[in-house]
C-alpha cells in the first residue's frame, strides 16, 4: 500500500486524474510523439485503475504509471518496426554517394505516392484491407484516427498517375519506400514471385541490412517450403550481431522449422541473451524457446518447467497493459503450449476483440493467427480449421513467427501438428496454392 507522500484517503479516480499529466509530460519530455505518449499513459492509466483496487496504490505510484506507459510505448514502437521494418532499411536503402540533383530521371522530384498506391487497390485486397495498406504507403497516422475518403478508387488513381507522368505503375526502382513497401505489401497478399524480386532489388540495394536478407529468406521459405536461402543467410550474420536477439530469434526459427531440434538447443545455448525478439510485442524469455524445443521433442515434463519460468513475464506483460491485444495473444500462445486451454481461448479471443480485423486490417489478421494456433493446439479442430482456412484468403496474416498462416507455415511448423492427420487441414495443405 502507499505510504509517505501519497494520501491514502484520497480517492484513486482523483490520484490518477492528478499523476496522468505528470507522467505524460515525463514521457514528452524523453520521446516526443504526443499521440503516442498519450495512448501509452492511457493504457497505464487503465491498468491502474484495474489493478490498484484490488492490489492496492503503490508507494511511487507515478513511478509505476511511468513504467507501465513507457513499456506499452516500447511495444507500440516494437511492433511498428516488426510490421513494416522500416528502421534498418530507411538509411541503408539509399545507395551511397547517390546526387538527387543531378538525377537525369528527376527522381528527386518525382512523388512515388501515385505508383505504390496501385498496388494498395490490387483486387484481392479487401476495403479494410485496402484502406489500411493506403496508410501505410502514405505513412499516416494510425486508421482510427483518418479515414481514406471514399472517392479515392482505382479509377482516379489512374487518371492521377497518367497526369502526373507515372503511367501504369510507373514506379521509381530507385525509390527506398517503393522498394520497402512493394516487398511488404506483396508478402501480405502472398504474392511471393513479385514479392521475392521486390526482395532482390531490397537486397541488392542494400545489401549490408539484416532486415532485408531475413526478409528474402522469409519469402523464398513461404513460397516455395525450402528453408536453405533463410538459413545460409542467418549462418552469414557475424558473431556478436545481434540486435534485441533477432538473429538468434531467426536462427532458432530456422532450426525448428527444420526440425532440427539439437541445433535449435545450440542456438540458443550461444547467446547470452535472456529475452529474444520473436513476436511482434516486446521480447520474449529465452525459457519459452526451451520449452518449445522440449514440446516438440515430445519431452512435456521437461517443457512445462520452461514455460513455467517464462510463465510470469507473460502474465505480468499483460497485467500491466490489458489493452494490449499483442499481450493478450501472446499469453495465450502461451497458455496454449502449456495445455491451460479455457485460460489460452480466453486470451486469444480478447485479443481479437482488442483489435479486430474491421479495425486493423493488418495487426487484426495476426491477432486471428494467434487464435488460429491457439484453437490448435488446444484440440479445437472444428473452431481452428475453418478460421485457418478463412485467413489462407485474408491479406496480412503473414509474419516471420510461428503463428504466420501460408501453406508452407502449415506444413512444416511443428506448431500445428496436433491437428495435422485431421483430412480437413490435409485438404487446407494439398489444396491450396496460396
């Protein structure tokens, strides 16, 4: 309970309504980005006002409202560079001693908005997909807060690039963001021959960025089932290069996805990291990679001791923001692994209901993934299969993990094999050319 300073008299309502521009001006103060600092207080907020009845004020309760907000900041800002991974590929895109002013083609001048945005308009987009594709080529601010007007159509974006000078798809090759978003966009609508030479050029422009190696990898992996591109690119990263345990996250990726489960084990044995970015929220404790190992060997005994230790920073990443869907999604992964089937369906289905696929066209795929894998595991065929089936046509659910729905995610993740013999996901598998 609090002490000291704190009234303890005084109404939570009213302590929270007093810390709330406090702690925002802290978090403006070190970041910037007000609309972004302002939904992080607003998710500490929540959570205080949920937890602090029940668990009591804390002693610093500004400090605990601070950490709790720049925590939910850090996976706002993890998982924007998880979707579109544009830090790296922003600077090292731009080939070196480029002269803009000189440029014969005039690209300096030329918008490339017009060209790239034909492909947010591609027919096997849905409207929700399609609006929130259009945000993201235009970098705008997030789709609860704008809208595309209605009478943007296929149509008018011809006549614009006609009289602009870009033609059909005239698109700049030199361009760093049409080269980024053409590979993304074409990884989300599973189109992976323009995908894979939107990779080429990524690569060959820049060709010192991680981001852009794993992505070709990724991509050569999802379309044609061969993980042997992805894993001489991984086994190319020099020891010691290892931002936020993302090669070692990869390298374990590929491992597993090979089945190749000793390897898997020496993987993580060489890092000294304990947390790894794996998911698109946050890190993840190297103990639920162990445990996963142990699963899929068939060693639950041995499993469940590794999700157990992983087990808090889970549920304690969701306590602290519970308006987090990646949070929620995640503890039931979690929970999944561990056999907790009414606890991993109820935090896979809040984080659908978090951030639903009407809202988030992009996230909101991934959210239905996890809960795709989710019913999975939990022996829940007649609930998995048909959303698995639903997602196989939906743009987005695409994801360099192992809740990623493509045919070649399905059929060599060790994840999905407790509804493997099931005709239905067999039929999925055979069947489909996605």
């Amino acid at each position: 309970m609090a002490t000291g300073g704190v009234n303890p008299e005084q109404p939570i309502e009213d302590l929270l309504r007093e810390l709330a521009p406090q702690v925002l001006g802290t978090l403006m103060r070190r970041h910037g980005q007000f609309d972004a600092c302002e939904d992080a207080v607003q998710e500490a907020l929540l959570a205080a006002s949920q937890r602090w009845p029940t668990e009591g004020v804390p002693n610093r309760p500004r400090s605990w409202l601070l950490t709790v907000a720049s925590r939910s900041l850090v996976d706002h800002w993890r998982s924007e560079s998880a979707r579109r991974r544009r830090e790296e590929t922003a600077a090292a895109l731009e080939p070196a001693g480029r002269d803009l002013a000189a440029d014969p083609q005039g690209a300096a001048d030329r918008d490339d908005t017009v060209g790239l945005l034909f492909l947010c308009c591609h027919p096997a987009l849905t409207p929700g997909s399609a609006l929130k594709f259009h945000e993201r080529a235009n970098h705008s601010a997030p789709l609860c807060r704008t809208r595309m007007p209605r009478w943007i159509s296929s149509s008018r974006l011809s006549a614009s690039a006609r009289t602009s000078g870009c033609g059909d798809l005239a698109i700049d090759p030199q361009s760093p963001n049409t080269v980024r978003e053409g590979l993304f966009t074409n990884t989300s609508m599973r189109r992976w021959p323009q995908a894979a030479q939107w990779g080429e050029r990524m690569r060959a422009m820049a060709p010192a960025s991680l981001v852009a190696k794993m992505q070709s990898g990724y991509v050569d992996f999802w379309w044609k089932g061969d993980t042997h591109l992805l894993k001489s690119i991984v086994d190319q990263v020099p020891a010691g290069i290892d931002p936020d345990g993302t090669v070692t996250s990869c390298r374990w990726d590929v491992a597993m996805l090979r089945r190749d489960y000793s390897a898997a084990k020496k993987v993580l044995k060489a890092s000294s990291a304990n947390e790894l970015s794996y998911t698109t929220t946050g890190t993840t404790p190297k103990t639920f990679f162990e445990g996963c190992i142990y699963l899929a060997q068939g060693d639950n005994v041995n499993a469940q001791k590794a999700f157990e230790l992983a087990r808090p920073a889970f549920e304690n990443a969701a306590k602290e923001s519970p308006a987090s869907a990646e949070r929620h999604a995640t503890l039931g992964w979690l929970y999944a692994f561990m056999g907790r089937k009414d606890d991993a369906i109820r935090e896979g289905r809040r984080a659908v209901e978090l951030k639903p696929e009407s809202k988030d066209a992009v996230d909101g795929t991934l959210m239905s993934a996890y809960l795709a894998l989710i019913y999975a595991r939990v022996g829940e065929n007649d609930l998995a299969i048909p959303l698995i089936d639903r997602l196989l046509k939906t743009p987005g659910a695409v994801d360099s993990a192992d809740y990623s729905i493509t045919i070649n995610d399905l059929k060599y993740r060790w994840e999905w094999d407790p509804i493997r013999s099931d005709p239905r996901f067999q039929a999925l598998i055979g069947e489909k050319k996605l």
